[in-house]
C-alpha cells in the first residue's frame, strides 16, 4: 500500500465525484492532506452542513434548505405553466435567464434502464398526479438532445395524452449536465420564446 | 442566487481543490446532493477520518497514522542514506520502485517567496539538524527539473557545504505533483542508478 489506510479511504471516496480517477484523486487526497489541511477542514464541514440541510422540496424536487422551496411558496408565480428539467443546475439557468414565470418540477436524471433509472426514480407518476390534481394548463419540457432525453419526454407525455394539458418542447444542445451558464442562456432566451408544441394524439 | 446557501457554500470549498474551477465545483456540488448523497456521506466520512488520524512523521515528514512512520521504525532500512522529495507522492513511487533502501525527507513543497514558501516551511533547517546530528553519509535529491525545484536543491546542498555529506542529484521529468505512477517508476530505476553526485565546494 503506498499510502496510509486513511488517504487510500480518502482517495477511494474522491472518485465518487463526477470525472475524477484514480491519479487525479489523489492528487486531491495528498494536496488536502499535505499542504492545504484548512480547505480539507473547510470541505468537510461544508459538506457536513450541506447534507444535513439541503433536501428536494416535496412539491417540485428543487434543492431546498427550507420546507418548501422559494418558487412553491411565491404566490405571484404563474401555478398554471409548468417546466419540467433534468437537475437542479438546468432550473439554475432557467432562473436566471428569467424568461419564465411558472413553476418548476426537477426530475434528477433521465430515463436510462441500464443505469436503473426508471419513472419512479424520476418521480414521473408524481408529476403526472400533480398535474391531474392542480391547475397547469402547460408543460413544457427543456431538456437536451440526447437519446435519454427525448425517450424521457417521450414516456411523460404518453401518460399525459389523458390529461387535458398543452405540451412544449425546448431542445438545448447546449443543455447537458447543467453546463449551461449566463452566457449561454442566451440561447435558452430565445428557445424558449420558439418553443415548439407537441401534439398529443387522444385517446 | 442560483443555489441554496449550503450548496453555495459547497461548491466555494470544492474549488479548493486542485484544478477544480467554478463550472466543476458546481457540477460535483450537484451530483452530491441530488443524485448521490451516498456518497456524499462516505466523502464526508472519509476525509474527517483522514484529517483526524493522518499527520507528518515528526522525523521525515511522511504522512502517517503512527507516531513515527513505517519507514523510520524499519531498523532493517538503511539509516545511512537519506532521500530528499517533495511530496508523499513521490515517496510513495520510489517505495513501488523498491529500488532505495534509505530513509526519506519529505519538503511538501519547493521554495517558491512569490508563494510565501520559504526554508521554514519546508522544514529545511529540521533537515540540516537531522544530516547534523545522525550518521547520513549521503543524501540523494529526486526532483524534477523545474527552476524552483532546482532551486530548492541549490539552497539545501549550500546548506551542506559544512556537513560531511555526500550528496547526489536525480532529475525525472516526470516526476510532478506526484504523477509518477508505476509505469514511469522504470524511469526512476535507471535514474536512481546513474544518480549524479554534486560536487559541494567545502568551505
């Protein structure tokens, strides 16, 4: 073993992040526990804190610190457009082009049966309940162009061909694993301004 | 602000570390807390175990979990030869080499002032007392050839000039941050062979 047991537990657990490996954890592990012990301090309670505080609001899947997130509970939002998005890092960007009013629902991931990520994962049928139960007259769904993606919007608006509700798309190439930033949201802007409508065959 | 405080504060101590800029940080912030808070815990867990238990041997610097490290308890090691490095990194390769049966010093660092990196904080004046006041009759720099590395070496051996020591110089390209990982540990074997001695001129 060329490090003690704790930096090789250490180095382990670093590649849980996402695109790190092996060397590049610990590079990681030995900078923090070397030379830079007070961001390793800093880290860890951050982490600590954020764990303890940061859940999904129940109502629409946000990261939130409070019981319900700010966009549920601000009555001057418009209940009746709903968007649906794949993390919190893509509602992030939506919010801050500040191009839409309505509220929100965050799947966390898209479909993908290799992976084990079926509709309860997504929470799917809870959206489809709270559409049933609520008064959303629009969805519109800005997820990117991958295959997982347009198979996951696929599968929700198949289960919303029952529900009387108007269904958009905005397809963001630049959309993917929330690295769409301000610059970029330049493009969503417009996309969602050409936002195109999906027709639902009726049952 | 785009995240909950406690994710803001997150991802401000991810940038910690190295090569993680605000784009990554984010990005491994969300992962953590929306898709894999499993092992957000064992990352948590992980670290505070590690800056718990994980010091520097108050001999050689390396980091251990004992009092002195396992190389310094050896007795069948080789007191007589002593190997400066600048990270537990490169300790930690030259041990998979097994090609040196000495003892290590371990700098965590080359003197950099544009840093604030100076002699104490590398421990060179415990590395003068220690070639003082033990029976090392030779002492083998393995950094790599980067002007503050070479720098380091030039300081200490100057450093040396008043102490009876033999003192030898190998350079490894590749040898940087630690990234020397087993294949280019064959690098290593033939440059510890052909070390250079460097001629000190004594006072």
């Amino acid at each position: 073993m060329a490090y003690t047991p704790a930096t090789e537990e250490l180095i382990r657990a670093l590649q849980g992040l996402p695109g790190i490996g092996s060397r590049s954890a610990a590079r990681m592990a030995l900078h923090l526990l070397e030379r830079d012990t007070e961001s390793a301090q800093w880290l860890n309670n951050a982490l600590a804190e954020a764990l303890n505080k940061v859940h999904r609001c129940p109502s629409c899947r946000t990261l939130t610190e409070q019981v319900e997130c700010d966009i549920c509970q601000d009555s001057e939002r418009d209940a009746s457009s709903l968007c649906v998005v794949v993390n919190d890092a893509d509602r992030a960007a939506i919010e801050m082009s500040k191009q839409f009013q309505g509220h929100y629902f965050v799947l966390h991931g898209v479909l993908s049966p290799i992976e084990g990520v079926g509709p309860e994962q997504l929470a799917i049928f809870d959206l489809i309940d709270k559409l049933k139960n609520n008064d959303v007259s629009e969805v519109i769904f800005v997820l990117d162009d991958q295959m997982e993606s347009e198979a996951t919007v696929f599968y929700i608006t198949e289960q919303l061909k029952a529900i009387d509700v108007r269904c958009s798309r905005v397809t963001l190439m630049h959309l993917k694993n929330g690295n769409l930033d301000q610059a970029e949201s330049r493009h969503l802007v417009s996309a969602l301004t050409n936002r195109q409508e999906i027709t639902l065959e009726q049952e």
